[in-house]
C-alpha cells in the first residue's frame, strides 16, 4: 500500500513536472509567435504624363512611354513593445529632401512614426522621372522642367503616405529570417590607365556580390514579404522608356513566381560598380533573372539565420567637408573656357559668391543604423555610395560594442538612402581621382570633391550610431 501511494506520488510530480514544461514550451512558443509583427504594400509611381529623365545629362528629351510601372514599396516591422520601422524602396534615382521630410513629417504627425524610424532608399534606375527640381530646370529642354519635378514629387509624398497608412492596419504576426545569395554581373568600372581612372569595366577592382535577403513569413509559412540587396548601379539601360532597370525586372519576376510576396530591392554600396554587359533590354532581362535567381537560392536555404528583437533605432547627420573651392577668378576662367557642363558649375559657385558672400564648403548628410536585436545590423548610408563602405563596415561592426552572443551579428549595409545628393567617395577613389572621387560634382552645386576626411567621418558616425542602437538594444532586453 505504500509502495502504491508512493507511485501516485511519483506519478503526480511528473505530471506536475511535464505541465509545466509544456506551458513553459507554450509561453516561449507564444513569445516566439508574438515577437514581431509586419506588413508590406506597393505603389505604382510611374509617371502619368511624359517627364524628364533622371540619370543621364546628355539626354535630349522627355520620356516616351513606359516598358512597365515604376514603384514605391513598404516594409512595416514591428517588435512586441510596439516599435516600428518603415523601410521605403524607391524606383527612382535618388532620395531628395524635398521627398523624405514632408513623407517623414507626415508619418510623424499622423501616426507616431519618427523620422528616425523611416528609411527611404532608391533603387538609382536611370529610366525614372527627374526629380530633383534643380536638375530639372537646368538640363530639360522646353517647358518648365522644374516645375515639372516639384509637382511629380508633391504627389509623390502623397501616394507615399497613403500606401503607409493603407499598409499599417494589416500588421500581422511575421517571422524575420536572413539568409544571402550571389549574383556575378556587377563589375567595378574604376580602370586604371597610365592617364588616369577611367569608366570601364575593371576585373581585379573591389566589389561586392552578395545578394542579402531578408524573408518576412506569415503564420502559415508563406513569404509575405522578401527584402533583397545588390550594390551596383542600376545603369543596364539608357533610353527614353520609364524602366526599373535590372532592380525592377528582379522585383517582377519574384513577384510573379511567389503570389501574395512583395519583393523590395534595397540598394547597396554600387557607387563604383556597373553591370555587365550593358545597353539592352534584354540584358537588364537577364541581370535581373540573375539576381532574382540569387534571391530564390537565399529563399531556399535549410538553415537561414533566425532575426529576433528588439529593435534598436539611431539616425544623426555627419558633417562632410569639401575641398577648397575654385577662386572667383578661376571660376570666371572656367565660365570663358570649360565645357558646357563646367560652365554651368562655375556659373552656379559664383552665384552662391554672389548671394552669400562665400560658397560653403561643410554639408550636413544623414546616416541611420537599425538594429535587430543582436542578429542584424542594417546601415543606411547617403550618396552614392563606394563599395568600400560595404566591405569595411561588414567587417568592423561584427563585433564589438557590448553584444554578446553565439554569433556575429550580419551586417547588411545599403547605400542610396535618405538624400542621394551625388557620389560619396572613399578616400581610395578619392586619392584615385576620377568621375566618382572629383569630376560627377561638376553637375551638382557642391564646390568640388570632398577632403580626405570624408571616409573617416563616414564610419566613425556609423561607429556612433552603431554603439547607440546596440545600447537601446540591449537596454531593453535588460528590462524584460
């Protein structure tokens, strides 16, 4: 009998014991669930009128036509304390101010998104509508071209906004996994010659060809969304047809095969990379079968890397120094004996000699790190950005900073985000010369190329801000 009694005890603890495994199991089960939730919208913005063309200051005339729709996609995250990111991919060629501060004051006063939290980045096709007001009216030909610009970006705003807050009720439970791929056809296009660096395609030059790719899954398993990178110019093609380029035919043709998934093409680090070869429609075809193919592999990996929270979120401006400017009697040379493109600079740095007394020579630019608890470091970087930002900052912000953990952290680092003012050198290129380290500021009204501190600011800022998104990171774990 007491043999009896002790087996009924015994068997009760293991009850006891297993109930509160499984709840255990169930809760961390739930939590698992519950931890992120997302949702993801597109938008046509093709043009509805013919526009200039951004991308190419040769052109000679407005668009004709469309080959397909340009778009404005949305990726909502939020973790389980209710902080959210929006990250905007764009089939344009660059984030203005003119767009992102009205669509981040909209967001901020509407639904309590702060600036902070919205990373805006463009895919840099070279078949989108110009606009940058200032381009505009300087290289359109007939017509108020800058006007033009202002009016497209007004309603651009406008549909922007709306897709977000259309996008915002549709939050669902979500799984965050990260896994990349390759894809080969971007080249770096720095050549060395015996009379300089020249725009061609340059074999032992640096690149980056990972293609990383960030899959957000429903409940039930299916991909609800795939955020996907490439660093390299969107420049396959040069016509008078709106066009996403290679970008856009990658986004179409994973759409297509995956129903129900938004697929959004982040831009990497490719202000020095093309794709090769170039020129045709069907080669952007291909390169974006290329990278779409990329894409489906990093889908298809057995053992993708798990993302959890928080988030951790830190944007700040980093001030960038030019060079010193031409003198009022260089610039006065230039206007009588430059080219129509270095006349038209000169004209403008004597301008601003004219009404301020001086040309300024220190710029403030954003930058933006969003961290995803202590698996994924995403920075967003201005300008066109070089290829060696990618390559160190992978390699610098795997550790450090207080994280501790099993596993590095990925670092995913997009260029072409938040204002894509021109090219953002490294001191290599700059030391190198060249279109991307001097010549590309000639269409633009910056001075001239940047000082050699302009890489060392770059990533001590993002060093900064790194550290800053980590600490709210782990500041929050530390609560729970």
């Amino acid at each position: 009998m007491k043999i009896q009694n002790c087996l009924y005890v015994v068997v009760a603890f293991l009850i006891w014991i297993a109930s509160g495994t499984d709840s255990r199991v169930q809760s961390a089960e739930v939590t698992k669930q519950t931890e992120w939730r997302a949702a993801a919208g597109s938008a046509a913005i093709t043009p509805e009128k013919s526009m200039w063309m951004s991308g190419y200051a040769a052109r000679t005339k407005p668009s004709e036509g469309k080959v397909h729709d340009l778009f404005a996609k949305v990726l909502i995250i939020e973790d389980a304390k209710g902080q959210k990111v929006v990250l905007i991919t764009t089939d344009l060629i660059g984030i203005t101010p003119a767009l992102r501060d009205p669509v981040a004051a909209s967001l901020e006063s509407e639904y309590q998104i702060p600036s902070a939290a919205l990373l805006m980045n463009a895919s840099h096709t070279h078949c989108g509508p110009e606009l940058r007001e200032d381009k505009a009216s300087r290289r359109g030909l007939g017509g108020d071209r800058g006007a033009e610009a202002r009016e497209y970006t007004q309603s651009l705003v406008k549909k922007i906004v709306k897709l977000v807050g259309e996008t915002l009720p549709r939050l669902e439970p979500a799984t965050l996994k990260y896994s990349y791929g390759r894809a080969g056809f971007a080249m770096n296009r720095r050549l060395p010659t015996p009379n300089g660096v020249i725009n061609s395609p340059h074999p032992e030059g640096p690149v980056d060809q990972r293609v990383p790719v960030l899959s957000v899954s429903r409940p039930d398993g299916s991909v609800m969304a795939a955020l996907f990178g490439y660093a390299c110019h969107n420049t396959t093609l040069s016509f008078y047809q709106f066009c996403g380029d290679y970008a856009g035919y990658a986004q179409e043709y994973l759409e297509a095969d995956h129903p129900g998934m938004v697929a959004l093409f982040m831009m990497g680090c490719g202000g020095d990379q093309n794709p090769y070869p170039r020129r045709t429609l069907d080669l952007a075809k291909q390169h974006g079968r290329a990278l779409a193919n990329a894409v489906e592999t990093a889908l298809s990996v057995q053992q993708p890397r798990l993302i959890h929270g928080p988030l951790g979120i830190a944007m700040d401006d980093v001030e960038l120094e030019f060079a010193t400017p031409p003198s009022r009697e260089e610039l006065l040379k230039t206007q009588e004996t430059g080219n129509k493109y270095e006349k038209s600079h000169a004209t403008r740095l004597l301008a601003q000699l004219e009404e301020r007394g001086g040309i300024q020579t220190t710029f403030a630019f954003p930058l933006q790190v969003i961290q995803f608890g202590t698996d994924l470091t995403l920075v967003a970087i201005c300008g066109e950005t070089v290829v060696d930002y990618s390559l160190r900052l992978q390699t610098e912000l795997k550790s450090g900073f207080g994280i501790v953990g099993e596993i590095e952290p990925i670092v995913w680092v997009a260029g072409y985000s938040n204002h894509v003012f021109g090219y953002l050198p490294s001191l290599r290129v700059l030391k190198e010369g060249g279109y991307e380290g001097a010549r590309a500021m000639i269409y633009s009204s910056y001075p001239g190329p940047f000082t050699e501190t302009v890489e060392n600011r770059v990533t001590s800022k993002i060093h900064a801000l790194t550290e800053q998104a980590r600490q709210a990171v782990q500041k929050q774990v530390s609560n729970q």
